[in-house]
C-alpha cells in the first residue's frame, strides 16, 4: 500500500465539482500498470486492466469531497459562499479553511461570532470567510467566484495506525480501488478490470452515471467509508455495530447482490480478513445505488472503510482496515468470472 500517494490525494483539494487536480494524481500514479487510460466527458479518470476480457469488473471510490464554491464578494473584501455536498457549515465558524483559487491556496478563516454558534437554524449564508482583504478589489486579486473552498487540514497519523483527515470521505475509497486493482494485476488477473476515480458523488452521482454506461461491466464494487458506532454517542442500533480497526464492512441491502456478498465473505474467511456488517434498508447512499440503475441493471456490492466524525474537517480512518479492503477487493478482482450466477434464487 502506496502509503505517500494516500496521503497526496488526501492534501489535494478536490471539491465536489473541481475535481482536476486529483485525478492528474490518479492518471499518473496508474499509467504504470494499467493498458489504457482515459478521462471522460464529466471528468471521470478510468484505468483499464486486460480490456479485452469478456468479464469487466469495475471498482469504483469518488474522489470529490465536500466543500463550498464562492459565491460572492462583498465591498469589505469578505468571501460569501454556497455549500458543495453534505457540508455542516457551523464546523467551520472560527476554523481555519483554504480557498483554492487557480491552483494556489489562499489561507481564510471562517468569521466567528458568538451570536453564530447559537444559531439553531444555520444556513450556508451564515458562513462568511476571511482572508484579510482591505475590500473588494483586494480579494478579487486573490479569489473568484467559483473557486473551491473547505477546511485547512492535513493528514496526521494517530495511534494503532489511525489517521485523520478531511476528505477521507472517499478518496480513502478512491485509492482502495486503484491499489486493489494493482495489485489484482500483480498477482495476474485475467479479468477485465475498469478502476473508476469518480467525480461528483456528494452533489450529483454523474460520475458513477456515465463511468458505469460507459463501461458496461459484467458488476461492480463501490468502496466508501460508512459511519462507525465505536465514539461517545454514537448508536450501533442504528447501522449496525461498526468499529473502527474492525475490518472492512459488507452492505446487507436490497441494493447490494447476495451473491457477490457471498463471494466477499468466502474470500475474507479464507484470506483471514475480518468482516464488519451495516444493514441498509432503502438505498446505501453512496455511487452503488447509481450504477445499481445503469444499462441493464448492475449487480453491485459496496465495500466500505468504518469511519468516526463523517462529513467534518477531522475524519478518522484505520490504515489496517484500507489494507484489509485492498486485499479483499483484489481477490474478488480475480476469483469473479463471466460464467459467475448472480441470481440470488439459485443455490
């Protein structure tokens, strides 16, 4: 596991809708060993491993991240913005946040006032950021409406091999599948493997949309992170008893084909990899309900990283359990085939 590359797609800003310079990361890293690459019209970046195989396994992580798009400039120079995914703006008050603008960072802060943090009905007007501008066309040098906007954190490293984060939220799932992938041709994969660095999950799905149509694969897999139950307040009754070091974490859904489930949880016993299970009653809200809907219908299995502190500036994954999904999803890379029944009825 390419522990330096995690942790530059993690530090590239890559918000929902500005995705570019993370998927030049994704295109570079891949070139040596995938046949062919390429990027589609929605900004999708694809590598293909053995195209020619009938059976066409596509792996999919997003590699947007929650964050803002600026809005406006007011006369005094302060930045007004409009939200980009799930983002929960009352976190960022007073906090240090960055706005991208032309591939340079400019340092802001989010305005803090007391009256703020009390408001019950915060909204995306509420936010205001600083960036020490004298007035308008002082900050109009620096920042332009649309530019990318979210929290100023790096990755850290904490104990039992935990680090934290923005945005792990998918691009931990982005990497799972292109190291995956790697290292399914490593051990000599002979089906067709299409690693899907998608855009757009938090805001729209598109990426998921055409990079399926586009591909037409025989199934999929979708890697996300899923919320752990394993912090004060938490609720396993909710999910599911999730933990974080626990394994990787298999979706029981309507969404999710059980005969791909099973598949995962045979290679996971015999590979010594442990399991962790999240029920989803409705969809799993991730890019694995979409490709579900495309061409003909689908199969797909989710595959998620347990993750503490979801949508927020200091997210906490395991690098274990990445390891663990990294090794499952290539086994799966390798052991599918195009005589596989994914009828659930047959026994």
């Amino acid at each position: 596991m390419n522990r330096e590359f995690l942790y530059r797609l993690l530090n590239t800003v890559s918000v929902s809708g500005n995705e570019e310079a993370n998927q030049r990361h994704v295109l570079d890293y891949t070139r040596d060993f995938s046949d062919r690459q390429y990027v589609d019209s929605v900004g999708n970046a694809v590598a293909v491993i053995n195209e020619n195989a009938k059976c066409r396994v596509l792996i999919t992580g997003h590699i947007d991240e929650i964050g803002y798009r600026v809005t406006n400039i007011d006369s005094e120079g302060f930045i007004h913005v409009q939200k980009a995914g799930g983002v929960r703006g009352k976190l960022y008050v007073g906090a240090p946040m960055q706005i991208i603008h032309e591939g340079e960072k400019v340092n802001a802060v989010g305005v803090y006032t007391s009256e703020l943090l009390k408001k019950s009905d915060f909204s995306d007007s509420d936010l205001i950021l600083d960036i020490g501008a004298k007035n308008k066309e002082e900050a109009l040098k620096k920042v332009s409406v649309g530019d990318s906007v979210c929290g100023d954190t790096t990755v850290r490293e904490m104990l039992n091999d935990f680090i934290t984060c923005r945005a792990l939220d998918d691009k931990a799932g982005a990497f799972t599948v292109i190291e995956a992938g790697k290292l399914a041709r490593e051990k000599g994969a002979e089906n067709g493997i299409y690693i899907l660095s998608a855009v757009g999950e938090e805001t729209s799905s598109r990426g998921a949309f055409h990079g399926s149509v586009n591909i037409d694969p025989t199934c999929a897999i979708a890697v996300d992170v899923t919320w752990a139950q394993d912090y004060p307040g938490a609720d396993p009754s909710e999910t599911g008893d999730i933990r974080v070091g626990g394994g990787p974490v298999l979706c029981l859904s309507g969404m999710v084909n059980k005969k791909m489930n099973e598949l995962l949880k045979q290679i996971a016993s015999e590979n010594n990899i442990p399991l962790q299970y999240e029920v989803a009653g409705g969809g799993t809200y991730t890019d694995g309900d979409t490709i579900v809907r495309t061409n003909k219908g689908v199969p797909m299995a989710l595959v998620s990283i347990p993750e503490r502190y979801m949508h927020s500036s200091a997210e906490i994954v395991s690098l274990k359990d990445i390891e663990q999904c990294i090794e499952l999803i290539s086994e799966f890379c390798i052991r599918i085939n195009e005589d596989f029944d994914f009828n659930p009825l047959k026994v």
